[in-house]
C-alpha cells in the first residue's frame, strides 16, 4: 500500500524517545550596563513625579473581574467578548472505565474528537471540547475512568480524573444502565460526593435496556450520591443528547466565552495521531494487548494538500509485538490504514502514515515512560 510504510519496524529496543529539553535562548541575556545611559542625569534636571496608582479608580468588583481574567490567561484561556447573560463554564465527564464517556461527549460534539472502543480504559488523556450554543459555552472535559489502580499508569489515570472534580463547574456522573451498579461504581461516587460542583446524574447506554431496568437503576444510582439533576441518554441512538446539554447549561454561571469560537478542542495534532492510532489497535486486538499499549507521533509534517506523519507503537512484550505485526505485516498495515482514513477525515488531507512497532518492557510501571508517552498526570 503506497501510503503505508512497507518495510515495517521489527526491531526491539528499551529505550523510548527522550522527552525533548527546553530549547535554549535565541540570544544570550544583554548585560545590565546596556540598560543604562552613557551618563546619569544631574539631580537638578530630575523633575519630581507624583505617584501612578493606574488600579485606583477601579471597583472592587472590577479589581476581581482583572484578576480572574488574569488568572485564566496563566492557563492558556484567554476570555472573549460575550453578550450580557451569556453563561459559560467547564463539565467534567466521569464514571468508571466503559460508562459511556467518549460516546457521549463525540455525540455532544457533533463529530468524532475522542477516541472509542469496547476496552475499559480507552480514554488515557484528559480533553477539552468545546460546544458552543446561541447564548452559553460549554467545555466539556473528558477523563480516564475512575478505577482502583493495578499499576503505575492506573494511578495516573485516575490522578488525572480526580483532579478534574474539584476544578469544574458541573460534574456529570455517567452509568452505564446496561451494567449492575457495584463497587466500582460506589467507589467513583464517594469522590464525587466531595466535590463542590453541580451534580448531574447520566444514565448512558438507554438503548441496551427497557423501561422497568431504567426505573430500578434509577433509584439505585440514587441511592450513591444527591444529586442536583438527572437525565437518560443513549449517545449512540442520539437519544437525550441536546437536552443533556441544555440541562447541563441552565447550571452554567454567567461568564465569558473561554475558548473562541473554531477552537473546539485543546488536544494537539501529534496527540490526535497518537489516540487514534491507538484506537485501531484497541479495534483489532483482545486480551491483554490493547491494555499494554502505549502510542507515541514521532514525527509530523503537515502541508494543505499532505501530512507526513510516523509514529511509534509500544508494548510490553515480545510475543504482543509480533501479534502486532502480524504475519508479513499485515496487522500493522490493516491498522495504519484504519488510522488514515480518520485522521485524513480529521486533517482534511491525504495522509502517509508511517508505524513502527518497538518493545518496551514494563512501561506501565515507569514513570518516565508513561511521562514520555503523554499519560502523566500534570498539576
């Protein structure tokens, strides 16, 4: 196949690519005589200057409002102009691993921005999307499944997630209706019922149930956390979505439009390669590969009319890297395919997509690995 790389990377090696050092200065600092005049000033050519206090005719709400909007600035949001009574603000997505997170943010989108599949634990990377409406904002957050960890990338998935409950304006706890609520499901509750945010109830997946198993997964889902809201949707059926969001809405505080309007998510396009590329494997594989891959865009070189991109697929062991291949490469090449076509969808150009498949032993467990693959939680 043209567009695929044919002589696929079989090679075993322990190393991952470094995480690049900060780049140095473009120019040495100037030294401090440099700022100075030739000669100072006589003290008799020094006019006397009144004090300039430029905050003092400012309200105190006014003060407030400068300094939120400085805040924001330090995290990359910059606020825009926004109507009078425009409501905005951020929804974090949680619930244990599969409840139906991605779906439903893809289907509060209106297009595909987060990857999904069948494996519990599919989402890896906490991302923003933005859906924007006559009069509100929304940024939804989309987190990895809240779980009891069994490694090193666990904890950092769920360290991701928790973190988002303190930070967000509403929390939309999704079950899956389809699934008995256990321990799993208590277990994400008992961190909800401490965050400060609006609580809403999402009862996902109706479609895979019928009216007497609603009404009784209802009342048990009740009994986890109080909840401000509730509402029953079916992402893949489009059932619920729009009033799902304007229900989410109508808990918005007024507030500016965080994200301009064309901006509809903050992940980059190396990260968008490497998620679904992932994707694919999770697709095509079973047991325990898919939970021991990891996915790293090495390269990415993007024109109007094409995208050269390489990426480097990593597992644990030598037996799944050969699963990943497959006989003559046709795997990796089935995979690679599967891959192009969405992110020529995504890009909106012809892709070459290059894949490696490299061993890594026990990255799961190393923190530099999971830090070099983009997993690591981040304050």
């Amino acid at each position: 196949m043209a567009d695929l790389h044919e002589d696929i990377e079989t090679r075993t090696e322990d190393t991952l690519p470094e995480v690049a050092e900060d780049a140095a200065a473009d120019g040495a600092a100037a030294p401090a005589e440099a700022f100075a005049d030739d000669a100072a000033p006589e003290e008799d050519d020094i006019e006397e200057v009144e004090d300039l206090d430029p905050f003092a005719d400012l309200s105190d709400e006014e003060l407030d409002a400068l300094a939120d909007e400085e805040a924001g600035a330090a995290f990359g949001l910059v606020a825009g102009d926004a109507p009078a009574g425009f409501r905005s603000g951020f929804v974090a997505l949680v619930g244990r691993p599969n409840a139906g997170k991605s779906t439903l943010l893809n289907a509060c989108f209106g297009s595909k921005v987060a990857i999904t599949s069948p494996v519990a634990q599919t989402t890896r990377r906490r991302m923003r999307a933005v859906v924007n409406r006559e009069g509100f904002q929304l940024v939804f957050v989309d987190t990895p499944g809240i779980h009891k960890p069994k490694d090193g990338l666990g904890s950092e998935l769920n360290r991701s997630a928790l973190a988002e409950l303190g930070d967000v304006d509403v929390v939309a706890f999704t079950i899956d209706a389809s699934a008995p609520i256990g321990r799993g499901d208590e277990w994400v509750a008992e961190r909800v019922r401490t965050s400060p945010a609006v609580k809403i109830l999402v009862l996902t997946k109706a479609d895979k149930v019928d009216q007497k198993q609603m009404l009784e997964q209802l009342a048990r889902a009740h009994e986890l956390v109080d909840f401000d809201d509730e509402i029953v949707v079916s992402a893949a059926e489009g059932f619920n979505v729009e009033p799902f969001i304007e229900t989410v809405a109508r808990y918005l505080p007024e507030g500016p439009r965080w994200y301009p309007e064309g901006m509809d998510t903050d992940t980059d396009d190396a990260t968008q390669v490497a998620e679904f590329v992932r994707e694919k494997v999770l697709l095509r594989t079973r047991e325990e590969v898919p939970h021991s891959v990891g996915v790293v865009c090495d390269h990415f070189e993007r024109t109007k009319k094409l995208a050269r991109i390489h990426a480097t697929i990593y597992v644990e062991r030598e037996g799944q890297k050969g699963i990943l291949i497959g006989r003559r490469g046709e795997m990796v090449k089935h995979i690679g395919t599967d891959a192009r076509h969405d992110l020529e969808r995504l890009f909106g150009c012809k892709v070459h997509l290059e894949l490696d498949v490299k061993v890594r032993a026990g990255w799961r467990d190393d923190m530099r690995a999971i830090r070099s693959m983009g997993y690591a939680f981040e304050e």
